[in-house]
C-alpha cells in the first residue's frame, strides 16, 4: 500500500469496529419495577464509572422504572461488607439473591468492564467508552442487558488545509469534557434499547422519626453535641447542626431503630434548632426539629 494512503486506511478500520448497540430484552422474564443501579466496575476512572452511573439512574427513571438512590445503595452494601474499595468493586462476587432482598428491590443494574481508550496515530485519532448493562433478578437472570462503544473519531486529508483546525481538535482529545460527552452518548444510545415501562407509584415511605433526643458533654475541644432518634432501620439518617449540615448518624447495633450522631463545637456554641432528617430509598425525606 501507499504509504500516503496508510492515515486513510486505519481511519476507515477504525470507523469499521464501531457498532450499534449490542441489547437482548427476555420476553419470558418479568419486567421489574423497583431497581437498584450497583457501581459500576471496570479499568475506566471511577469518577467516569460514577458519572456513568448517576446517568444510567436518571434515565432509567425516565423509561417508567424506580430505582432507588445510588447513595442509599452504597450504605446498604457498605454496611453488610459487600462495597469496601469502590474502585475495585466486583459485582461477580455478589450474592444477588441476597442483595436485592437486602435493598428491596425487583432487580439491580449491573454494569462491567467499563473502559476508556485513546488512539492516535499521525493526525488520525479515536477517544473511546464502553461497558456492558444487564438488569438482573434475585436469581442472577437478566431480563435486559445491552453492550455498545461510543467513540469519537477524527482525521484529516493530508492535503485538505486542515491541519491547525485538527491539530486545536487534538490538544482537547480526551480531556473529562470529551469524555463526559462520550459517556452520555454511551447511556443514551444503551438505555434507549430498555422497553418503557408503564409508570407506577413508588412504594409507601418508610421514613420516620421519633424519639428524638438531643445532649451536650463537655470535653476538651468544648463540648460534643450528641443526637439521637429512631427512625426506620433502613433509612438514611443525618442531622443539621447550623452551619454543619447532613452530620452522619448510624445505626446502633443491637437496637434496631435507633440511630445516633454526634459533633464536637465550642463550648457555648449556640444557633438553630438541631433538625434531624431520616431520608428514604427513594429520595423522601421527614424532619424532625428537636424541641417539637
């Protein structure tokens, strides 16, 4: 081959190994309706797998699905040892059948070998991300899973007179803007193929709160303002103690309900009511103000 003729070639090669989405959706399984999105794993950035994931969250809710918050997911498994090291995380070493039943969900989204790849070669160029979804039961079936790669290619002509405007295209290759638009053509084109689902009311909320009690102790940095409440075992607890705000409270082993939080200020300190806040799978909150 001419070897003027090599730039044209790989790009038509590369240009050859991008494909449509690569999706199966099993008519014989039941379509879920509550759904927990787990990381994602994979040799890509976790900040990119994060971002991957947050979206694929929204626009599963937009097909008519209800997955629970991605943060709620985490603690669920964080507490029962199955997220230690999120940027190793491995699905396949997940119970599933003992994870949906923990996160009280019909399926959880699984998604694997999420990566991000650069080509560039003379003043041809390729910025590519991918992975593989599926949508399993309790019995690790997927009723929807879907494989595709979206890529963006660039190349020039020798001769074509663009060379200063592909060279400025290839300063900005692979920055996070680049990257983050290639994650949103990935989800938009994925979750494209999952059937829409007529949408259905989220589940009774099981937030509450009661009992809520609030102490201050002095120790040597001032004094320790230590909270606590019962709420449902599984929500997610958290206190706002003005201008802290979203304190952690956990839960207490061997007293299910009861969650208790704490915070060191000056001695003295003074300021808004300390407001307790038990939130839901679902993103729904209840208040609790300590002194009503």
């Amino acid at each position: 081959m001419n070897p003027a003729a090599w730039p044209a070639a790989l790009l038509l090669a590369t240009l050859a190994s991008c494909g449509a989405v690569s999706s199966r959706v099993r008519s014989d399984l039941p379509a879920p309706h509550t759904i927990a999105v787990l990381p994602f794993a994979g040799s890509a950035e976790l900040a990119v797998r994060d971002s991957t994931r947050l979206l694929v969250h929204t626009r599963l809710r937009e097909r008519g699905l209800l997955p629970v918050e991605c943060a709620w997911v985490d603690r669920i498994l964080s507490e029962r040892g199955w997220l230690g090291d999120q940027a190793k995380f491995d699905p396949s070493k997940l119970p599933l059948a003992e994870v949906s039943m923990a996160l009280g969900v019909d399926a959880v989204v699984v998604g694997r070998d999420f990566d991000e790849s650069r080509f560039n070669l003379f003043l041809i160029r390729r910025h590519a991300f991918g992975g593989s979804l599926a949508m399993q039961n309790a019995d690790g079936d997927a009723w929807w899973s879907a494989q595709h790669r979206a890529s963006n290619l660039g190349g020039l002509l020798l001769a074509s007179g663009q060379v200063i405007t592909e060279i400025q295209a290839q300063s900005a290759h692979g920055t996070p803007i680049a990257t983050l638009a290639l994650v949103d053509e990935f989800v938009e084109d994925a979750i494209a193929t999952v059937p829409v689902q007529p949408s259905v009311e989220p589940p009774p909320t099981m937030a509450e709160l009661r009992d809520l009690r609030v102490e201050r102790v002095a120790n040597a940095h001032g004094e320790r303002v230590l909270v606590e409440a019962h709420a449902d075992a599984r929500a997610s607890v958290t206190f706002d103690l003005p201008p802290w705000r979203s304190v952690p409270m956990v839960a207490v082993p061997g007293h299910s309900g009861l969650f208790r939080g704490a915070h060191d200020v000056e001695a003295g300190t003074t300021g808004a009511p300390i407001v307790v806040i038990a939130r839901d799978a679902f993103g729904r909150e209840v208040r609790l103000e300590a002194g009503r």
